[in-house]
C-alpha cells in the first residue's frame, strides 16, 4: 500500500499494464501488428520489435507499418489529490484499454450504434497509451518514476508555448483512414470526460499509400524532403538497446521493455522556405530534393561523405547542415526511432500553421533526443531559420502484456 495515497501501487500498474498492452497489441508503435499490416505491405518496412530472443519464452516479434493519419492527444487528470489522482490515472487506463481492444476487435460501428464509421473497415486501427513524468509525481509514485522520464531540459531553440506541452496521459491513435482516427478519439475521450481534460492535441498524416507511385519509398514532409531515412533497423542488434528501455530494477520493471516517446509540434516557416532556391534548401539539411541522397553521394541509402570537399575546399555538406549536426559521428552515436507526421491546419490569424508532429521513440531521451536536440543548437543547425518548436512532451509508453511470469509487470 502506498502511505499517501492509501492504495496499492500494484493496482495502478496492473491496469497500466493492460493498458499499456492494448497500446501494443492493438497495433499501437510497438504494435503486435500482424492484424495491422495492410494487405500488400511488405512487413519489413514496418516495425518488427524483438528485444529478447526466444530463450526467455517472450513472444519475439511485434511488427506496424507507420500509419498515414494519426491524432495524438495529451490529457491531464481532473483530480489534485494523489490518492484521486492514482484512482483516476488507474480507471481511465483501465477504461481505455478494454474499449481500445474492443475497438480493435470489432470496430467502433459495433460497438457503437450510430458511429460513423459504419461501412468502414478497421483500417488498421492502433491505439497507444503514455503516461507523463508528472502523474507519476502527482499520484504520489514519484519513487516509481524513472530517471529517463524526467522532464526535457530547455533547449536554446526552443519557443514552446506552455499550453501546447506536457500532459499526464498521452492517446495515440493511427490509422489508414482518417474517419476511423477522429471516431476512435471522439469515442475514447468521451468515456472519461468527467475525470480528464484535452490540455492538447495534434492530428498529423502522411502521403496515402494509393497515391504513392512507390508505396515502399520513405514519405516526405510538407517542405518536400525525404524524411525519415536515417533510422534503426528492427533487424540490427542495437535496435533493442536504442529503443527498448531497459529497467531490471523492481520499482521500474513496469516500463522494462517499454519505449519513452519525445513528441513536438515543429511549425515550418513555410512560406520562408520556398522562397528559398532549390539548392539552398538542398544545403540547409544536406540531403538532395529529388532523390533525398546525401550531398555528393549517388543514392539515398548512401552514407553522408562529411570528410568530403568542393573544389573551392569547402565541406560538400555545409558545416550547419541539419544531417551533419544530427550525425552519429556528432552525437556520440545517439540513435532514436524518429516517425514523423506532418500536420497542416491551414492558417491562424494570418499566419500558416503547419509543420511536423515529430515523434522519436527510444530507450532513454537523455541519450537519444536531448543528446541530438542539443547538438542541432550548439551548431547552429540552419533548419533552426525555417522552424518553432511550439510543443513538447514526453511520456512513458510500458511493454505489451507479459504472459511469463517471471517478466510479468506486477
Ligand atoms: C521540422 C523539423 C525537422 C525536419 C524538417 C527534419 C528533417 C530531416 C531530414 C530531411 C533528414 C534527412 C533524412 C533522414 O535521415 O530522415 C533528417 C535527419 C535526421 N534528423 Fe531531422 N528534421 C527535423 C527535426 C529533427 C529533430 C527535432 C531531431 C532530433 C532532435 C532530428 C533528428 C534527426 C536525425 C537523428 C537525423 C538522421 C541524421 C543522420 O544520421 O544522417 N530532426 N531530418
């Protein structure tokens, strides 16, 4: 029993856990996504999660395809007491994890007369939960935070508006289908109206895969480069390591083999960019338009040649070129799984308001983002001229419910 909030930790983290299994097994990022790989979708390209070997009896391989529509949400708790906050916390996940199953199962049309998806198939519906730093402490578990979830330090680039941060609860919901995002989230968040409030929420999307010429490419964002190249492969051995978390300790277990996901709403200064030449852009982040290949190199899977010179002697890739400040060689290796959206609001009071819902998953932002984030600042990466980060959070995304008991969460 916890002496300040008179309940059982355990309590918590059991529906945590489920909750946190839902988020996984419904296809959530760190989906059991067979259900979700759209037919024709090569499954390599999706994410196949295999942190430990068949030895310890876990279920080896967790596998999605990054969604094209997304709705992230971040919630906070009504409650002030810890001990309601605890109970809250525990209820709404609880909540969210048996409708997210249902909705996964049977759609949001049975389960819901009127919905409006009727006549819509699942579209690969996944539904991810988190949990924020802050409820932890505001639940009276402070001692069950862990350390890589502590607040993102402040960073020089940053123009973070306060309402557009934080969060006690995070929903991620994915889809192919856009319909099936905004009636999933409607649904969800009408269930626990009375205990949480929207303190913000972003929907983004990527190019469709029916209009794609190559389906397989890697996507672009909404200032036309190719995005998303430079990612660890679920087949490499530290892919485990970069973006499992790893917590042996017993007060941290619940999030042993979780992922702790940086997310920030990144405005692009649209109309600034393209009033840039091609090749400018080109130089702003190193990589070619056309084909997204390294500066002075053939193809985009090709590795940055950031030794290399013009034949004036200057560096092909410009020393504040976005892919040379956020390269490995600068950032002591520093790895995350980088899914990024983009989001496109139209305009607000005169000014565009779109960009990239950025989204990194990893074993430990202390080493994964805030190592890149504060290497981009210290050189002067010249993307900063061309975006705001507006938003920021980071929550705590716990493993898929562990059938063996000796890894079980509680
Ligand atoms: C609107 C904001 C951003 C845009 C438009 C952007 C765009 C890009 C592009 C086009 C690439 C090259 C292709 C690729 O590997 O994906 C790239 C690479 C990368 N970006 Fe960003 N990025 C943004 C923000 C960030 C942030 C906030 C971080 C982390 C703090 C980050 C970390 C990285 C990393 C680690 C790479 C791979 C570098 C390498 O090893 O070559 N980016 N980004």
């Amino acid at each position: 029993m916890s002496p300040r909030t008179g309940v059982s930790r355990r309590g918590l983290f059991a529906g945590l856990g489920a909750a946190g299994a839902v988020g996984l097994t419904t296809g959530g990022l760190l989906g059991a996504g067979a259900a979700r790989v759209p037919e024709g979708e090569d499954p390599a390209r999706g994410l196949t999660l295999s942190r430990s070997g068949p030895e310890d009896g876990r279920p080896p391989a967790l596998l999605t395809p990054t969604p094209a529509h997304v709705h992230v949400v971040a919630v906070d708790l009504r409650a002030e007491e810890p001990g309601e906050v605890f109970e809250q916390a525990r209820g709404v996940l609880a909540l969210w994890g048996e409708h997210a199953r249902e909705l996964h199962e049977r759609g949001l049309a049975a389960l819901a007369p009127g919905a409006p998806t009727q006549g819509l198939s699942p579209a690969s519906l996944g539904i991810t939960l988190g949990l924020g730093g802050a409820l932890l402490d505001r639940a009276g578990l402070g001692d069950r935070r862990p350390a890589p979830l502590e607040d993102l330090p402040a960073f020089a680039s940053d123009r973070l508006d306060p309402a557009l941060c934080g969060g006690d609860l995070m929903l991620h919901v994915g889809a192919e289908d856009p319909l099936v995002v905004s009636a999933a989230v409607e649904h969800l968040l009408g269930l626990v109206r009375d205990r949480a409030a929207v303190r913000w929420s972003l929907p983004g999307f990527q190019r469709a895969a029916a209009t794609a010429q190559d389906a397989s490419a890697t996507p672009r964002n909404l200032m036309g480069q190719v995005d998303g190249t430079v990612n660890p492969e679920p087949s490499e051995a530290a892919f485990g390591p970069q973006v499992l978390a790893a917590h042996p300790e017993s007060d941290t277990s619940w999030m042993d083999g979780g992922s702790y996901v940086v997310v920030r709403r990144v405005r692009m200064l649209l109309d600034d960019w393209f009033d840039l030449a091609p090749e400018a852009r080109e130089r702003v982040i190193g990589r070619r338009l056309s084909d997204g290949a390294p500066l002075g190199r053939d193809r985009e899977d090709d590795l940055p040649d950031l030794a290399a010179r013009d034949e004036d002697g200057d560096p092909v890739v410009p020393v504040d070129a976005h892919v040379r400040l956020a390269s490995p060689e600068r950032t002591l290796g520093a790895r995350m799984l980088r899914r990024g959206f983009n989001y496109d609001l139209g305009w607000r009071d005169g000014r565009r308001e779109a960009g990239l819902l950025f989204t990194a998953w990893q074993a430990d932002p202390r080493t994964g983002f805030t190592a890149v984030q504060n290497e981009l600042d210290r050189g002067g990466d010249a993307l900063n001229a061309y975006v705001r980060h507006e938003g920021s959070a980071v929550f705590a995304v716990p493993p898929a419910l562990d059938p063996h008991p000796a890894h079980s969460l509680w």
